[in-house]
C-alpha cells in the first residue's frame, strides 16, 4: 500500500513535467471518462479497478458525476486474494466461480452503463502456481463471465481499458529502484504514452485518432485478400475474410457513443480468417498470461490452427491456453502497429499488454471482435465461423513484431504489396 499512500498525498512532482502530479492524475482520468467511455449524461458507470488504483478510481468518480452520472459503482480486486486462493484453497475448487460478479456486470451491461476497466497486475503473481489450477480457474471464470463479456466485444456497450503503475509491476518494468521511484517512472510513462502530459490532451487524441483513421481506411480500400508476415523466425500467411474491416482507436456503440476502447493505442487492427493461417510465427516480447510469463515461443500454423508450439518459458501454461477451446488455437485478431510507436521508443516492456501490444504487431489467439467483420455484430456463432469469425472463450494477444519485419498485403492472385518494411509503415508515407 506503499504506492497507495505515495500517490494520495497532493503536490508530488513528476521529473519534467510542469504539471503536478495530482494534475495529471485528474487530467488522466478526465481523458478515461470524456474520451475513453465518453460518459452520457445520465448514464451509470462501473469501474474495475486494483485495490491499488484508489486515488485514480476517486479521481474517475468524481468526474464521472461532474459528468452527470446518476451513480458510478466499483468492483476492485486484489492481487493478493489471487494468490491466497492458489496456495491454500481446496484442490478440487478451482472450478468456484462468483457468479453474482457476472450477473452485476451483465445486468450494468443490459442497461447500457459505460464500462471503464483499470488493468495491473504482478506480471509474476502465479508463476509459481500449479498450471493447471491457474487454467481451471481462468477457464471457469472465462465461462462465466461469456455471456457478460458478448457486450464489450461486440461494442454493444462504451468501454475502455487504462492501466495504472501498481508497486510489483513497476518493480518488473524499473528493477532496483525504490517502491515509490518506480511507480512514478512507471506513472510518468503512462502520462506520457496517453498524451496526458500534453498541452490539451482532449485535442492530442483527436488528432491522434484522425491519424490512425487514415491507415484503416486505406487498408479497408484495398482489400487484400492475404497478408504474408516475414522476419527473423516467421514467415507466415494470414488469410483476411471477405467483408474484413481494418478498425483503429474508435469505436461506435449500439447506442451510438462513441468511444475509444483502449488507452494507449497505435494498432490498426482487423480479423483474421479461422482456416486461412500457415507457416510460422516467433514471438518479439514476453506474454504476460494470467499471472505466468510465457517468453521466447514459436507457433505453427496449418490450415488456420495452431500444430506445433515451442517456448523457451512458460510452455505448459501456451500449451493449456491453446487448449482452451477449439477457437484458442486460432487467429482472432490482426494487428499492425508501426516499430517506431511512441511505446515502442520507449524501449522498455510493459509486461502488460494493454502497452506491449501498442508497441508492436501483434496477433491474438481466439476469439475475433465481431465488429471487425461486416454484419458481424448481427451474426449467430455459426454464420460468424462460416463467413471466417473465430469464436473463442480466449482473446489472448500476443507480440510479433521487430524492426527485421516485412509485410506484404496480397490480393487473390497473390500479386505482393508491401505494408511494411523493416517494421516501418511504407503506405500513406
Ligand atoms: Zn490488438
Ligand atoms: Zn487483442
């Protein structure tokens, strides 16, 4: 609670920033409400947060009810209950889910509430766990909470994802300093990686946006029917269904809110055909899952599924995780971010993919966002997997990109185009 207690207290100034720290905490959460969920007026919302997150979470609050909220809930979770569960609950329980929490969401979600979600967690936590028992918990509650998780991946809801420096991640990210040096290395990153520390962080998102908005709607002119990925350990062909839509920043809800799920983000992103997926792809950074590392691992594809898989760390929990379902061992998501992102200059791992995924290409296992495909949203489970969809009770991102990375977009003739070169975009340039 150290870092609870270093951020609570007002006045505590960020190196090289001339606002104060308090500042940027409120102007960060005024960036999580107004653009993220852009709150309605008279609309709820529900906030899930680590417990650690409680100066930022009073922050969103009261700005949340500035906004005309008639109520904001939260439901915070502690890494350490995590932990006590695995070490001393009863073997055979690992499969207990609380099903009220998904009943709550699920009903938030019917009623059209905003959903602003604080990720950060011990990139360690239950590295030290029985993988099995991580999976049969991370199974069952990924079971549970399906029929609640159906609104934000099919937008039919405003969410957003921000993050915030909790003390083990930041102790991952900056070793060998102090608890509170730390955090605040880690604060001013994230400050810096969501334009918090501009001038008007509002209008740096907007133009933000309208830059990505121009590499989606290129990509969506041309159609291609492939993409063929090349660099040091993959060489891998990517299959796009017909009606694919290249997304980026913005997202539109049912209700017609529009929102930015993520925060940061630099990915353009579409999905990828279930069946269309061969050859090989190495992993670029370290997959923080579930509280294990997975680090140095190659997949290989054939026919759209995962056949063979090798890590270097972490393998039985890749393995399990591929395993999940029929849909975990394949393409959900297809995501082009450039090398040079402002997160990729950072030069540092996040171990937390809301960041390292921003930093990177990066594919996903599993489950493809319904809103990437036309029509999608409107799809039953079966004329979604028909028209290419993958469904999944996973969508686990994974990092492939590298400054040795060459992508060709290829029309159904498989006449090459190039998309990037050496991990740089080479379109619209
Ligand atoms: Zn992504
Ligand atoms: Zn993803």
């Amino acid at each position: 609670m150290e870092g609870a207690l270093a951020i609570s207290g007002a006045g505590i100034n960020i190196r090289g920033m001339s606002k104060s720290f308090v500042e940027s905490l409120q102007a960060y959460a005024r960036l999580a409400v107004h653009v993220g969920v852009n709150l309605q007026k008279g609309q709820r919302l529900m906030v899930r947060a680590p417990i650690e997150a409680a100066p930022l979470v009073r922050e969103i609050t009261a700005c949340a009810y500035d906004a005309g909220a008639p109520l904001v809930s939260v439901l915070y979770h502690d890494d350490q209950l995590s932990l006590a569960r695995f070490q001393h609950a009863p073997k055979d329980s690992f499969e207990t889910f609380p099903e009220w929490q998904a009943d709550a969401l699920l009903a938030c979600a019917k009623r059209g509430d905003a959903f602003i979600t604080v990720s950060g967690t011990d990139p360690d936590l239950l590295g030290g766990q029985n993988p099995d028992d991580v999976a049969a918990a991370m199974r069952s509650g990924q079971k549970h909470m399906a029929p609640f998780m159906a609104y934000p991946m099919s937008d039919r809801v405003a969410w957003c994802v921000i993050s915030m420096p909790i003390p083990a991640w930041a102790a991952k990210v900056f070793p060998g300093m102090s608890a509170e040096e730390s955090q605040l290395k880690l604060w001013d990153r994230i400050f810096t990686t969501c334009r918090v520390d501009q001038a008007d962080p509002v209008q740096a998102w907007k133009e933000h946006i309208a830059n990505l908005q121009l590499r989606s709607r290129y990509l969506n002119e041309r159609r291609f029917h492939t993409l063929h990925y090349r660099g040091p350990g993959t060489d891998l062909r990517l299959g796009l269904p017909a009606g694919h839509i290249w997304k980026s920043a913005e997202s539109v809800s049912t209700s017609g809110i529009t929102f930015v799920p993520n925060m940061p983000t630099e990915e353009v992103f579409t999905l990828g055909d279930r069946n269309r997926a061969d050859g090989v792809v190495k992993s670029s950074k370290p997959l923080n899952y579930g509280g294990t590392l997975i680090d140095d691992f190659s997949i290989t594809f054939s026919g759209g599924k995962a056949v063979q898989v090798t890590a270097k760390k972490g393998e039985a929990t890749l393995r399990k995780l591929i395993e999940t379902d029929e849909g975990s061992a394949r393409i959900g998501e297809i995501a082009l971010v450039p090398h040079s992102s402002p997160i990729s200059k950072s030069g540092l791992l996040f171990y937390n993919t809301l960041f390292d995924e921003n930093a990177s290409c990066h594919l996903a296992l599993g489950k493809a966002y319904r809103f990437t495909l036309e029509g999608g949203k409107e799809m039953d489970d079966v004329t979604f997997a028909n028209a290419g969809g993958n469904n999944s009770l996973v969508h686990v991102d994974f990092m492939i990109g590298c400054p040795g990375m060459d992508i060709d977009g290829l029309n159904e003739h498989d006449r090459p185009e190039p998309i990037m070169r050496n991990g740089e975009w080479v379109i619209l340039t």
